[in-house]
C-alpha cells in the first residue's frame, strides 16, 4: 500500500491510502489538495508524487496556506496557495483533484467540484472525500455538526461527480470505529470538545467517489 508517513496519526488515512492506491498515483503527478487546512493530506501527496511531482495546496484562509507551507518545508514540490474552493484556478492542468472535509463547509458544493474537473486534464482524476455526519454514534447516539452547512453531504458526493461532467469509476464509505481510549476518541474529543470516555464510537462513514475526466489515455 502507498506508504503515506503524513498520515500516520490520522484516523481517516485508509480511505485517502485506498483511493491513491486505487488511481495508481506516482512520481511525476501533478496535484492539487483543495481545503489543504493544515497540510496533512499535502505532505502525503507530496510524498508520492516525488520531487519530479507538483502538489497545490489551496485553501482560502491565510492562516491554513502559512500552516500547509510550514508543514511541508521539507518538500519542496508542494506551493502553497491562498485562494477559494469555488474559484479554483492553477497555471497547469492537474493529474489528480483531491478534496476531503471541504464540501460540507462550503457554499455551494457542486460549483467547487466543477472547479475542480476544469483543473484537471483529460483523463485525469477528481477525488472527493466527504462524510455522512449523522451516521457516526457515539453510545448509539446520532452525532450532529451544527457548524457545518452540508453535514450529510457525502450521501450526495457520487451525484455531484456525476453532475460535474464525470465518469463515476469507484465509490465506496469507511467508518473508522473504536471503544474507549484511543486515536478515534481523541479524534472525536478534538471535534466536540468532548471526551467519550468509554462509549463506543463510530465516526461518521467517509465517501470516497473516484470520478474521471474523459479523454486521454
């Protein structure tokens, strides 16, 4: 499996390893991670694609580009840039579009997934990976995210690939699951402020749709 060391500690990196995996993503590529926050997910490209690879980390707070920037200065293949999801725009055509926690934040989330097959090239790659929040439980309990404006948006993220001009090739969900202390409750107490203690806990199930623009090889 794609060895992703940025990942390490975090409790959602099967699925983005499983998609990598999927897509056959190496040196060379040219990617963009859309909503890069803290740079996790850019340091983990980053170290697939290699130095002869590009990686764009976009997101539309100063902070999070300064934030991305710090945590990927050993790699210098990985730009940091300050610009919105919903007017993505890069001075090259992509191999791969990836975005994962983005869409439930953002106004509307079909123009952003738009954004992202016009910045990919013919035959390249749309990945999104989005959750269905009010899936996950916590002692059996509905988990809510009242802060989010699309919290179920996963359930929809397969149509919006679709709905963008792409070819659906692979969807799937993962739900990491845990009991007591632990990565998943640390996690979750990090989201809610709240520690679990030992409730059983399943995080929200996270989308995967692989989508693929057509022309090319």
């Amino acid at each position: 499996m794609t060895a992703l060391k940025g990942l390490r500690d975090d409790v959602y990196r099967r699925p983005l390893a499983t998609a990598l995996d999927r897509l056959g993503v190496e040196g060379g590529w040219r990617c963009v991670d859309v909503g890069a926050g803290g740079g996790d997910v850019s340091v983990a490209l980053a170290e697939v694609v290699g130095r002869d690879g590009r990686v764009y980390a976009v997101d539309s707070d100063p902070a999070a580009r300064d934030e991305a920037a710090a945590a990927a200065a050993a790699h210098s293949q990985v730009l940091a840039i300050t610009q919105a999801a919903e007017e993505l725009l890069l001075p090259e055509s992509v191999d791969l579009a990836f975005c994962r926690f983005l869409l439930l934040h953002v106004l509307d989330p079909a123009v952003v997934v738009a954004r992202m097959a016009r910045a990919v090239r013919p035959g390249g790659w749309v990945v999104v990976q989005e959750p269905i929040t009010t899936a996950g439980r916590v002692g059996g309990v509905a988990l809510s995210m009242p802060d989010a404006r699309h919290p179920d948006i996963g359930a929809l993220a397969p149509g919006l690939v679709r709905d963008a001009g792409l070819t659906v090739v692979d969807a799937w969900a993962e739900a990491p699951a845990g009991v007591g202390p632990g990565p998943v409750a640390t996690y979750l107490e990090s989201l809610t402020g709240v520690d679990p203690g030992d409730d059983p806990i399943v995080l929200p199930p996270l989308v995967t749709v692989l989508g693929r623009k057509s022309g090319g090889e």
